[in-house]
C-alpha cells in the first residue's frame, strides 16, 4: 500500500484487519434478499450497487436493513469465499454486527462516509477502530474534478391528484410508515406496555415470573460479551462510590427534618445497577462491555454493605444479614453469564445458532415492564392509608434522586462513556430495594422506588427515540456520493 493519505477513527464492532477495494453505496443493504451469497453480487432492484460484487471488497454503506436472516446470508457468504474484506458503516445496526461476528468479517462504525469513495484503497484495523486511505480510485480523481450535484429536483404531486389517488398520499406510503414505526415503535411498545400495566394491576400475581425472564433477557445479552481485565476501568469505580455517597448524602439531608422521608430517600439511592442495563445500553447502540462490570459490581457490593448500613439507618431492630440479600442477586446474574460462556468456549456453533435470538431481548423485556408496572399500580392504589401530600412529597424526591443519577452518571462516564455512566448509575434494580422494604421495613418504605420505577423506564423511552432518532439522521448527512 503507498504512503497513507488518510486516517479515519470509527469504533469498532468487530475486531480484525483487512486490506482492500473500497465499494461505496449511500443506500442501505439487505443481505438476505438483496445479495446473492453464492457470487456476493447485489440483486437487491434499483439499488445503486445492482450487478456489482461485494466479495473481497471493503463495503461502505450508512447502516444495515432487512431481515434478521442477513446475519446467517454473511456468514454464509463467508464459508462460500464470496464475503466482503471489511464493512464500514456510519451505523451499524444489530443484523450487520451479529452477521459480522458470525462471520468474522472486521467491523467499524461512526465514520465519516463522505471522505470514502468507490475505488479507494483501504487499510482497516477493526480492533482500534481505524481507516486508513491510501491512492485515491478512480472513482475518486473524477469526483475531485467534478462539482458535487444536489439531488435532481422531484416536484410534489398536487392536491388534486393525491385526491384523486389516495394511494399517492404520504400516508399511504408503506416507506413512510416503515419509517414512523422504526423512528418511534419501540418509545410507543415502551409507553404502551406502562399503560397496560397500570390499567391491570391484577398481573401482579405474575411477578414470580420476573427473575426468569430476567435472566433469558440477560443470556441473550451475554451470548457475544466478553469480559477482560482491559473491560474495567476507574470510571466504574466512581459509579459504585457514587451509588453509596448519594444515599448516604440524601438520608443525612432530610434527617432532621423527617426520618421517615430520610429513609426512604435512602432505600430509593441504595438500588444497584439494574441487571437489565446492559440490554438497555444495546438498543442505545452503546458499550455493553462497559456496564456490564458496573451491573457485577454494584450488585455485589450493595448487597454485602447493605446488611451493615440499614441497621444503622432503619434502627436496631431491622435484622437483615448477606446471606440472606446475596443468593437470589447472584442467581439472576451469574446463570446467564456463566452459561453464555459456556456455549461461546465449547460449543460455538449453538452460540452462533442462537445469537439472532437476541432481538427477543426487547419483547421480554416489555413483558417485565408490564408486570413490573402492573405491580407498582396494585400498590399504589393499595397505599389508601397514605395521604395525598405524603405520596406527592416522596414521588418528588424519588424524582430528583433519578435527575441526580442519570446526571452524575453522565458526568462520570465523561464524554466517550456518558451515555454507559447515565445509565449504569441511573438505571436501578428497583425489585431489589421494593423487596427490602417490603420484608424488613413498612410498605410506606417502598413507595420511594416504585415511583422510580416510573421516572426511569420513562426517561429511557426517551433515549430510546432520541437513539432511533438520531440513527435514522446520521445516514442522511451529505456523504460521498453526491447527495446532501
């Protein structure tokens, strides 16, 4: 390769090196369907790359699309020889990362598609997230030479005709439609599973489901996790002492006010990370990696501190030892990550077979919301004996306990992992402190995390849309085709 013209940083999906063409479309690709796996050549209709090759080149194209069976069609395209050398995406999108892993097929996204074009010489190192450019192609020598063009104009039908048509209107446009659903689907499943939950509180009975859909939710997570020494970093450390200075800071804040409050306060702080975030941090296209020794470590610690510290804030009488809070919190998460790590060292083609069972990470993880808010609603309107203003006051201060960690955590993680550090402080295993209350202090006690269990999974149908959101925008930056 001659001497390097270009270094692009990207983050790395997975990790490799490769050395190729470049092959550039500015339309997303479909694998099963819109590639032939037995000559690598793109049949997707009407797609910029129709007719040419994929195998052996590196691919850049915005994100991935279609059906989860795309992961198996690059797999089966790389036992067949006819893979590309490399994918680079501005995002990468689950069916393009599990057919990459399958495959071992390097990886990268975030990167700057509008300095890539068709023909250029590229030199990939997916473990360190880089792009290096050599020769500019051909492709890119006319492009120099030449303006870039907007897109050609497409004047708007008019209103007659689309009444006269109503196929012609937008909403009719199954392209749009597909759009609203993937911009907005899993906010509106997320807000419409509350809903239901609160309507029908009978489904409380179903809460001993809870740990078990937990843990399937959490083996789908682990299937393609590693943990390594290099996975830990000083950041998580902050995130456990933060998790035990903010309760701690709050119970001696309204102490001498009411102690009642104080303590509830407390309960509220004191949740560890919930064992859910990491599934959460996937869908938020974030560093699972990075959460998931967070998610170890405050369980574990809380739950050996925890027995020690509710005397002292509760009064001597509370009786609660480690034995007692330690098992069930590692069942629910040692079994899934033990037995995903099983299957990836000894039995590796189960764990591929099973990896696109990971999309069902999101169903369960609305049936738990359900039940969960289902549960939260049949305690509260069992909670007659408490007054208005007793409600009010503890649903504000769980509210701004929840401000407090999803900020600090963000602040924390700093800016490569705020939205890892937001989440593995802010998001909390409110079943965890709910069960303490109930078993070891008043019902009054548990209030305090049942209305956080509203405030977070509302803030995280937030992020989720804004995650959609943003996804959906990046591809339609100006790029190195032409099009702004």
């Amino acid at each position: 390769m001659s001497a390097v013209e270009t270094i692009l940083q990207g983050r790395s999906i997975h990790p490799g090196s490769a050395e190729g063409e470049a092959l550039v479309s500015r339309m997303g690709i479909s694998f099963f369907g819109g590639v032939d796996p037995e000559t690598g050549t793109v049949v997707d209709k009407g797609h910029d790359l129709e007719g040419r090759s994929i195998s052996g080149r590196v691919l850049v194209f915005p994100t991935g699309k279609g059906s989860t069976v795309g992961s198996y069609t690059l797999y089966r395209m790389k036992k067949a020889g006819t893979a590309p050398a490399a994918i680079l995406n501005a995002e990468c999108e689950p069916i393009t990362a599990v057919g990459c892993i399958l495959a071992g097929i390097p990886c990268i996204d975030r990167l700057p598609l509008d300095r890539i074009y068709s023909g250029d010489i590229l030199r990939i190192d997916a473990t360190a997230g880089t792009v290096e450019r050599g020769n500019p192609g051909a492709d890119t020598a006319v492009r120099n030479l030449l303006p870039r063009l907007p897109r050609p104009h497409r004047p708007r039908a008019s209103n007659s005709r689309m009444a006269a048509n109503p196929a012609n209107s937008p909403l009719s446009q199954p392209s749009l439609l597909k759009k609203i659903w993937r911009l907005y689907g899993r906010t509106f499943a997320l807000i419409l599973s509350m809903i239901a939950g609160s309507l029908v509180p009978e489904a409380e009975s179903a809460a001993s489901l809870l740990p078990y859909l937990l843990m399937g939710m959490l083996f789908f997570a682990f299937l393609d996790i590693t943990i390594t020494r290099e996975s830990f970093r000083a950041s998580m450390l902050l995130i456990f002492l933060a998790n035990l200075a903010i309760p701690l800071a709050v119970f001696f804040l309204f102490r001498p006010f009411d102690p009642v409050v104080a303590l509830i306060a407390f309960l509220t702080a004191i949740a560890p990370t919930a064992t859910a975030t990491p599934v959460i941090v996937s869908y938020l296209r974030g560093r699972v990696d990075y959460v998931l020794p967070c998610v170890l470590l405050t369980n574990i610690g809380i739950a050996l501190i925890l027995p020690f510290l509710l005397p002292w804030v509760a009064g001597a009488t509370v009786h609660i030892t480690t034995g007692e809070i330690l098992p069930p919190v590692l069942e629910v998460m040692f079994v899934p990550l033990i037995l995903a790590f099983l299957l990836r060292k000894f039995l590796p083609p189960i764990q591929r077979f099973l990896l696109p069972g990971k999309v069902l990470s999101f169903p369960i993880w609305l049936a738990m919301l359900f039940i969960v808010t289902s549960r939260a609603s049949a305690f509260l309107q069992s909670s007659a004996e408490f007054s208005a203003g007793q409600l009010l006051w503890i649903g504000f201060i769980s509210l701004i306990i929840c401000v407090v960690n999803f900020g600090l955590g963000a602040m924390i993680g700093g800016r490569e992992f705020r939205h890892e550090g937001s989440q593995a402080l802010g998001q909390k295993n409110n079943s965890f402190t709910v069960w303490i209350a109930l078993t070891y202090l008043t019902p009054l006690a548990a209030l305090g995390p049942t209305f956080y269990v509203l405030y977070h999974n509302l803030y995280n149908g937030l992020q989720l849309y804004m995650a959609e959101r943003d996804a959906r925008r990046k591809p339609e930056k100006p790029d190195a085709f032409g099009a702004s």
